[in-house]
C-alpha cells in the first residue's frame, strides 16, 4: 500500500493530466474514507471507469485491429494519445488514459465520421502499444507524408543541395532524434538502419541480441534523407554515397554522455548504417562488482599489485573487456602511479588518468602513441587493443623495461593469446618473460526477475545430472513479459576463464607449443573454462544452460572437470556438447 504523500501525489498529476478532475478528486477522497484505492495509475482509473460506466482494459492481452488503427492520422492519434482498438456494436473503442480531454475524440469523429467509444486504459500501456503498432517517429514521417511541396531526389542524382534540404527538415531531425533517444533507453549498444527493396529495418542490438523495432511502413520514402542526416551529424561528406565512412557522434540526453560511432556502407538498395553506443559517464564498478567467481578474483587482485609484466583481456568485440580493464584501472587508480591510456575511443573518462585518443587521419596510432606514452614516466600503461605486430612488439618491450601494461586482444580462450602474440611475431622467450595472465570473458544474458520460471522439465533434470546440480536445487528458464520486451532476459553478466603464467606453461610457450597442451597445462594448474565458470552461473539461478551453451564452443564444454560431477558418477558435460547438436 502507497504512503499518503505518494497517492496524494499521484491524484494531483493525474488531475493536471486531465486523467481525473478535480471533483472526481475529491469524491476519489470521501468515497475511500482514508482507504486507499490503490496505489497506481490503473487502480486510480478502474475506480473511474466504474463511476462513470465506462469499460477499463490494462492492454495486456488485447489486439488493436490493424485495419481499424488504419484509419486514422498517426500524428493525431500519438499527439492524443488515443488507440483505436475495433469495431463493437456500430462503434470504434478507442482506448484513453484522459476521459475529460474530448478535443483529441472530437478530432477524430470531424475527420472519419466514426461513431467512437472511449475505453479507459494506462498511459504507460497506450504509449507502450502506440510505440509497437505505430512505430518509432510515427508522428513525424506522417506530418512529411502530408507535404505535398516536400521531394526526395533520386540516390543517383547530383542535386545533392536538395538532399541536404531535406535532412534538415524539422520532421527528419525529430525523426533521428528519436530514434536515437529510444536506443539509449532501452540500453542498445548498437543502432542498425538496414535499407532493402521495399523497406528499411531498423534494429537494436539489446543484451547482445539484434530486435526489430516498428517503424512506419512508408518510412523506405525517406531513406536517402534519413541517412544524410546521420552524416551531417558525424560531420561526414554527405555527396559521397560510393565509398564506406566513418564517424562520431556525440550525445547528451538528461545527464547521460553517449558517444556514437557511425559506420556507412553502401549497399544493394541504398547505404546502410551502424551506430555503436557508448555511455561515456557509466558508473564505474568495483572488483566485487565483476561477479567473479573467488579464485578468479583473488587471482586478480594479485596481479594488480604486480611491478611489470603484460595482463591480456581477451574475447570478440562487444564483450565486455574493456570495462574489465577499467575497473581494473579504477582499482589501482592512486597519487603513487602514473597511468596512462591509448585508446580507440575512450569509452569512459577515469579521474586522475591520462587518456589518449587515437586518430588514424593524423597519423596517431596505437605503435606511435605507446611509443610516445613510454617517455612520459608511466607505472602503468593501458592499450585499447593489440592490432599489429608494430603495437605487440612495443607492448612486450614496455612490460620487460619495468611497466605493467593492460590490453586486449581477439582470441577464443585464454590459451590462444600466448600463441597469438607469437604470430604476431613476437619472440616466444619475450612472449615467456613478459605474459603475467590471461583473461578469456564472454557474456550471457540474465534472467528476468519479473518472469523467470523454475524449469522442471525433463530436459532440465537432465542437464542437472549431467552438470552435478542436486535434484532439489531449482534451475529457471526464460519466459518473456513487458519488463525484458518479451524476451525472458534483462542485462547481461560476465563468466571468465583465468590463466595464471605457472613456470610449465612459460616453458611451453618457449617451445612452441600448441594452444590445445598450454591449455591443458593451465587446467592442471586449477584453471576454470568459460563453460565451467558459466555452470556456476547456471547453479545460482543467473542464467539459463542454453545461453551459457550459445557463447561457449563444444570444445569449451566438453572439458567440465570431474569434480564438477554430483555423486553417483554423473554424465560428463562432453554428452551436453552432442545433446546440443
């Protein structure tokens, strides 16, 4: 039950809203004599539905009819925030949150001569199917859809003024302003604009999934302007529509600082657009806050307080890595040190650290800038990404003259990075005497905590035999409800495989070995596999089986140790690798 300041609080906006007036207001108060209604918004106008005899819906299972929703002006219809729903006995309901705001029902009875039923339902639900129904910008492509005087020019053609008139239309700006802020609060990390024959998909990339967003079906009309103004925005050459480009963005929305990374390639129907997001003001975690399992963390933190020597972060793009190395930073951040960045971008903006941006056009890359870094007196020194030979040599030759250098690098597991930084053509003595540790991460999606279930299905026993989880210890399974936008997941969570540098395993790189036996050799050593570290995950109700089996290989899971068994003498988890197939 809400505390009287807050119902009291929500009566006086849903009153300034027009949701309720003020007589109903003070009926609401004397009808409840101090007991209170409820303590939301729907509660608040089931009560009004009921004095007034009008029907009330939550929206949760109801079906707007396409057909019907077709009938009316999109711009209208978002701007009331009036959601026709169907036909009934000769009339259309209309869903509203605001049964005192006619002008918006009396609009709509002008321009379509329907006979309309208002149905009374959450604003947050009207907008929520609004926004799926209708799409993003809806409002803003329907008033451009209206301009009669307002032409596109042809991709092909050389009137490219025309095309720079029309990005800078209010309707496309709102449009891409949009879009833009909708990503960010949803959490996307990246923006797809996707141009096809008859269309033009926009997708965000939300847990590391790719999800449709609606948008208007004539939305393909305005395509050339849309992606112009994306490149005035990055401040790209908006006549160059042959060639691939590259760009930045930077965003301020309320207190939040996004910095946008644009890609433009063409392609068959036109140029297609990616945008990565990054929050350049995150709050920066603590060492506990990376959810390590102890030893890996234990192991860690020893490293950190190492005097030389190089620490790898590996894993593919859009894993997390260097978030773990910043917090890794933020963790030894001190007026004793000196530490310095050289990164492409800077994703986060540490207090008390020089952080140095790379800019190819310039010249300064990640070789020129480490060899710069080297002759301003660093203790420590962090390299966005190990990209050629030139920057991996410099790296080992910085760690053996006494510094101790963070980076990152593209390899599958721990053990690959040894025998990649030899392919890069760094010396395995250099490789031997400098690598302190390894540390391989991917990331599974978590559990939404509004929906998940507990799986009991046969399957599920199944694996927990086979992963040694008690009978009697739950294991969940994604359902899917309006908080995770249906997908049964919400954020994201790191599992991690740590390789320490043991006297074996820098013989084995002396020799040449291959990454299968410094693997094994690290597995002697205690070392945890991805797939071992995601179980834990999977025992502690995080995660699901399957999305630990979508991010590591078969190989990866097949090594499940035999201490992970539960008594009894339990399957291998090499059987989870062919149950998958």
């Amino acid at each position: 039950m809400a505390e009287a300041g807050s119902f009291d609080q929500l009566i006086e906006r849903m009153v300034a809203d027009r949701q309720l007036s003020a007589a109903d207001a003070r009926s609401l108060a004397l009808a409840t004599n101090g007991d209170r209604v409820g303590n939301s918004e729907a509660e608040v106008l089931q009560w009004v539905a009921g004095e007034y005899g009008v029907p009330f819906t939550p929206l949760e299972e109801v079906e707007p009819d396409k057909q019907v929703l077709g009938l009316f002006p999109a711009r209208i219809l978002l701007k009331e925030e009036l959601l026709p729903l169907r036909r009934q006995n000769g009339a259309v309901e209309v869903a509203t949150s605001r049964l005192f705001a006619t002008q918006g029902f009396d609009v709509l009875k002008t321009m379509t001569g329907l006979r309309l039923q208002p149905v009374l339902a959450p604003r947050e639900a009207i907008q929520r199917e609004m926004k799926k129904r209708l799409g993003v910008g809806a409002d803003t492509i329907d008033t451009l859809a209206e301009e009669g005087g307002f032409q596109f020019v042809d991709e092909g053609a050389d009137e490219d003024g025309d095309l720079d008139s029309a990005a800078e239309d209010a309707s496309i700006i709102r449009f891409v302003n949009q879009f833009l802020k909708d990503a960010i609060e949803l959490r996307a990390s990246d923006i797809h604009l996707e141009p096809f024959e008859d269309e033009l998909r926009i997708r965000y990339r939300i847990d590391g999934v790719l999800q449709e967003v609606p948008v208007p079906a004539q939305i393909k009309r305005f395509q050339p302007a849309i992606v112009s103004r994306v490149k005035i925005l990055s401040h790209l050459n908006i006549a160059e529509k042959r060639l691939p480009q590259d760009g930045r963005i930077k965003v301020r929305i309320e207190d939040a600082e996004v910095d946008i990374r644009v890609s433009i390639i063409p392609m068959l129907h036109g140029e297609a657009v990616v945008m990565r997001l990054l929050r350049q003001n995150s709050t920066l975690r603590t060492m506990k806050d990376l959810g390590m399992a102890p030893r890996e963390l234990n192991c860690f933190n020893q490293v950190l307080q190492l005097p030389h020597g190089i620490i790898l972060v590996t894993g593919p793009t859009g894993s997390g890595k260097t978030s773990t190395l910043y917090t890794a930073l933020a963790a030894i951040n001190d007026t004793e040190r000196k530490i310095i960045t050289i990164e492409d971008p800077i994703e986060y903006q540490l207090r008390g650290v020089n952080q140095i941006q790379v800019n190819e056009k310039s010249g300064l890359t990640f070789a020129r800038g480490l060899r710069s870094i080297l002759r301003h007196d660093p203790d420590v020194v962090l390299i966005g990404e190990i990209r050629d030979a030139e920057t991996a040599q410099i790296a080992v030759q910085a760690s053996l003259t006494g510094h101790l250098v963070f980076s990152t690098l593209h390899t599958n597991d721990a053990a690959g990075a040894c025998t990649r930084l030899v392919d890069m053509g760094v010396e395995p003595y250099l490789v031997a005497s400098s690598l302190e540790a390894v540390l391989a991460q991917r990331l599974v999606r978590v559990l939404c905590k509004h929906c998940k279930q507990v799986d009991t299905s046969p399957t599920a026993q199944a694996f927990k035999v086979k992963l040694g989880i008690p009978a009697d210890h739950p294991t969940y399974r994604s359902v899917g409800c309006r908080e995770c936008r249906n997908t049964g997941f919400h954020g994201r969570h790191a599992i991690y495989e740590w390789m320490d540098s043991s006297n074996e395993i820098r013989q084995l790189i002396l020799n040449s070995a291959s990454t299968d036996a410094i693997r094994d050799a690290a597995r002697k050593d205690g070392m945890r596999t991805l797939a071992e570290d995601g179980w834990r995950l999977v025992r502690q109700g995080l995660t699901t089986v399957e999305e630990v089996l979508s991010v590591t290989t078969a190989k990866e899971v097949s090594r499940t140790p035999v201490d992970e068994r539960s008594e009894g003498g339990q399957a291998t988890t090499a059987e989870l690798a062919v149950s998958r197939d």
